[in-house]
C-alpha cells in the first residue's frame, strides 16, 4: 500500500509545472487527503477527523451580506433574554461547629476578638445566658447588660455544682477529713469482759459472753 501511495505521490508531483518539488509537496499532500475514493465512499482526512479538510479553493469564501441592524438587534435581545444562567453549588461552604452541650447550658465564655497580649486567655467570662434569639444569636448578662453576641464567639461553660444538702453522697476514705473521724472522746465506752479466778496455778482465763 505504501509503494503504490509513493507512485501516486510522485506522479501527482509531476503534474505541476514547478519544477521544485518541496513547493509543491504540501499542496499534493493536501489533495491525496481530501481526494475522494470510490471503494471506501470517503476520503482519508473524513475517516481520520470526521470532516474534510480545507483546500486551497474553500479558503476564501465570500462574505454574507450585512442583515437589517434592527433586525439583528431584535434577535439579539430575544436570544439574551432566554439565557439562564445554571444555579451553582458552593463546595467550600463549612458548617460551623457547636458543642453536644451548647444548646443546654446555663452559661458561656466569650472569645476576645482584640489584639491580646502575649499568654492572655483567649476567653472572657463566664457570663450567664439570657435568651437563646436562634442559633446564632445568644443574649448574655455582660456586667448586668443584656447583649447579644453571635454564637461563633462563644463555647459552653461547665461550672461546678452546688452541692444539695438533702442528697448523701458517700465519700471515699482518701477523701474523708479528719473531722469526721471518730476520735477517743467521741468513742462509745464498751463494758469490761468478767474475769474468772480458778485455784491452782492462778491463770486468768476469760470467756466470751
């Protein structure tokens, strides 16, 4: 296949009156491409791209003549008001993060957004909630101020329990003061175990009662 491609090559070629072949190569190359072939129904450039090329002749076409500009406005704006643009999803948006205990607790701590120094806690407080506006708004007794602060400043504050006289919680010996232990005033006297004096080699002898 590829010598008898070289023969048509060289005759088409020769069928240019110029003599310099490499002048004349792109434009025979571009011919056998785009050349119909009866036993294939197409050409090579149709069944490598789809399409055929270009030739020299279809380079230049002639132009179309310029339509009625109202014509073209009106087209133009009929074709604008059908474009819709598709809605977009946003992929970087980040749901904020709120404690298991935020929406249950009594009170909270406040970020200070300032300029801090260098050690000093980033947190301010604790300061008692008022009123729970949504679940970004809170308002707080600030210095016996009613404030709202948005929730991304604020985290849960977990504050020791009042202890309640009415329940006993047992207690643990390391954790049982000295106070409560019984001392020797405070021991119950106990009664002295009855002695038993037999004669003989004098032995005291003593039996549980």
């Amino acid at each position: 296949i590829l010598e008898r491609w070289h023969h048509t090559l060289k005759s088409v070629i020769m069928c240019h009156e110029n003599h310099n072949w490499l002048e004349v190569l792109p434009t025979a190359l571009l011919g056998l491409r785009t050349c119909f072939k009866e036993e294939l129904k197409s050409s090579y450039d149709e069944m490598l791209y789809g399409s055929n090329l270009r030739i020299l002749g279809e380079f230049f076409l002639e132009e179309d003549p310029l339509a009625d500009l109202e014509i073209f406005l009106e087209k133009h704006r009929i074709a604008m008001r059908n474009i819709t643009s598709r809605p977009t999803s946003h992929h970087c948006y980040k749901t904020p993060f709120f404690h298991k205990n935020f929406f249950d607790c009594t009170h909270v701590w406040v970020r200070d957004d300032s300029v801090r120094k260098e050690l000093q806690p980033p947190y301010f407080g604790p300061f008692r909630i008022i009123n729970r506006i949504n679940d970004y708004l809170f308002t707080i007794d600030f210095a016996g101020k009613s404030v709202n602060v948005s929730t991304e400043r604020l985290k849960p504050a977990f504050l020791p329990k009042e202890p309640d006289s009415t329940s006993i919680i047992p207690t643990l010996p390391s954790t049982t003061s000295t106070s409560s232990l019984p001392t020797s005033s405070s021991t119950p006297q106990t009664s002295k175990k009855s002695l038993r004096i037999y004669p003989g080699s004098k032995k005291k002898v003593q039996f549980a009662t």
